[in-house]
C-alpha cells in the first residue's frame, strides 16, 4: 500500500503540473527524434533498462526513441556528451549509482549534480550480504563481532574498486567499526564463484545474483539492502533488522537531462515515466532482471542525487579509496 501510494501521489503531482501550464507555455516536445543515451557498453542491467523503457516511451510520444552507447573513460564520455547536449529533452542520459560516485574517484569534465537536470528515477536493485558457510557467524553481529575480534583477517568480494558494492562494504565497515579487507574480481560471476569455492569470505551483491545460493544452502545470507525483506528469501533479515539501518545501498537507475531543460518538457517526460513505472507488463520485465521500479519524479530525484554524491563522497574520503587513471 506504502508503495501503491506513492506512486500515485507522484503521478498525481506530475500531471497537475503538466495541466497547470497555460498551452501557450508548454513547449512543443518531442519534435525530433529522442536519443536516451547509455554511458556504457551493449549489455548490462543498464543497457537492459535503457532498451526496456525506450520503446514504452516511443509508442506513448508516437516519436522515435533510440538507445544509443557512448562507452568510455569510466561512463565520462558518454555522461559529459549529455551535459553538453540542447537542453531540449532530446537527449537524455541513462545514469547509475556510479554517476554520483565517479566524480569523488577521478577527473570529470561535468559536476554530476549541478550539470544535469534530474527527471526520473526508473529502477533500483537491492544487495544481499552472503558469507561461505565456513564463516562461523550466522547474524550480521555476529559477522561484525567476528571481524573485529580479527580485524583484517575477513575478506569480502568486490567487482570493482571504488563500484557500488565496494563502497558498501566499506561503508558496512564504517558504520560498524569491523575492519574488512577488499578482493576485486573482473566482475560478479567471478566475485560470487570466489567465495563459493572460499577463496573469499563474503560478497555484497546484488540479490537477483544471490537469492539462487542461498535458498541452496551454498551460501549464507546474513542481510539485505532495503525497507523489507525480500520475498524469495524472506528468512534472510535487512540491514536494519540486523541492528545496521543507515545501510542504504541500493543500485539506482534513472534519467537525466541536459541543466536548463525546460520544467514543463522535464514534467513531461517525468510524467511519462511514472506512467510506465506503473503498467504490469514493464513491472515483470524488470523483475525478471532483479529489479524493482523506483517511482520519483524531478523533487525526489535531485534530493537522491544530492544525498548520494555526498554519502558516497565522505565513505571514499574516509576510507582512502584510490583507484588508478
């Protein structure tokens, strides 16, 4: 009900807007060809949401909308592409919890929250804390007693230094006090077998990865991101309930314009967006890929942003976290 409600009082502030603006006002949108442009490689949960919501949005504009990667340079090339693009809504940027994170780990041409005009959010994919089953703790305290009886001596694996779940982990270690020590892999088949075989104690993964290991008693789930448990392994706590709750670390997607987009064409595809976000058919499609919708419009964007960039910034500062350029 919490989330059936909020979806419509955001929809519902979104097309007030929309009918509030004299027709005189609003700009003809689109007029052109919309491109939603993905800072990374073909594949991926991105590319994946990306191609779900491009051909939703062109049937309802009844204009074509193409998905089109720009990979490169850490997601740089792509992303500043955008920030430089007509602030039109015809060109539009499909972001990630990384674009909030990059800029506090290397040199950007683009400030991720000043040079962008938030729309939507789309989607979100909770993580799982999933420990080999030699690890003698059940609880999430009893993995943080653990590490700190040993500080260092636990491992966890990462898919990439300075990524989403590495500064999780880190900010696990943060919050709690327990000394943990990271081990990259190339990427989470790689992370999520290395702990499997135990040559790594723990992974902070993504749950649609997870949930098949543990539910097999291969791994052991001690915690997951989130207001609630997930269904598909609801005897595994959240962070909250374990006794961690400032541990918010979703993996978000959303859209993003060009800075000084007009409000009523950000309205518009915002609108559009919730819209979507609320039809069964584009629900089942993400969950079949881990994912949940996340309904928010222009207001909540921007503040999940803000909160992010700086989150994130103070756990990279605190934590030392360096990577190479």
């Amino acid at each position: 009900m919490k989330k059936n409600a909020l979806f419509g009082k955001i929809l519902a502030v979104l097309m007030l807007g929309l009918t509030a603006l004299p027709a005189a006002a609003q700009t003809a949108f689109p007029g052109k060809p919309v491109r939603l442009i993905l800072p990374y490689s073909t594949g991926g949960s991105a590319d994946t949401v990306a191609r779900l919501l491009a051909p939703r949005l062109q049937e309802a504009w009844k204009q074509t909308v193409i998905v089109e990667n720009k990979p490169g340079a850490n997601a740089v090339i792509g992303t500043d592409f955008v920030a430089k693009a007509a602030p039109d809504g015809h060109t539009l940027l499909i972001a990630l919890t990384t674009h909030v994170i990059s800029p506090s780990l290397i040199k950007t041409p683009f400030d991720p929250v000043r040079d962008f005009a938030p729309v939507a959010t789309v989607a979100a994919a909770e993580l799982c804390l999933a420990l080999n089953p030699d690890v003698p703790a059940n609880t999430l305290q009893e993995l943080i007693a653990l590490a700190k009886a040993k500080p260092g001596q636990l491992n966890y694996a990462t898919t990439q230094i300075g990524g989403n779940q590495h500064l999780a982990a880190e900010l696990l270690g943060i919050l709690t006090g327990a000394k943990l020590t990271a081990v990259p892999y190339k990427g989470g088949g790689e992370a999520l077998t290395a702990v499997l075989g135990g040559h790594s104690q723990m992974y902070l993964g993504s749950i649609s990865s997870l949930i098949p290991v543990v539910k097999s008693g291969k791994l052991k789930g001690i915690a997951v991101s989130g207001e609630s448990r997930n269904m598909a392994i609801p005897n595994v706590p959240t962070f909250t309930q374990g006794g961690v709750p400032n541990l918010d670390v979703r993996l978000w997607f959303g859209v993003l314009a060009p800075a000084g987009t007009p409000k009523d064409i950000v309205d518009k595809i915002a609108a559009q967006i919730a819209v979507i976000l609320g039809t069964a058919d584009f629900k089942e499609a993400l969950q079949k890929q881990g994912l949940e919708p996340l309904v928010g419009g222009p207001e909540q964007f921007a503040a999940l942003l803000k909160t992010d960039y700086t989150r994130y910034a103070q756990v990279i500062k605190t934590a030392n976290i360096k990577v190479d350029q």
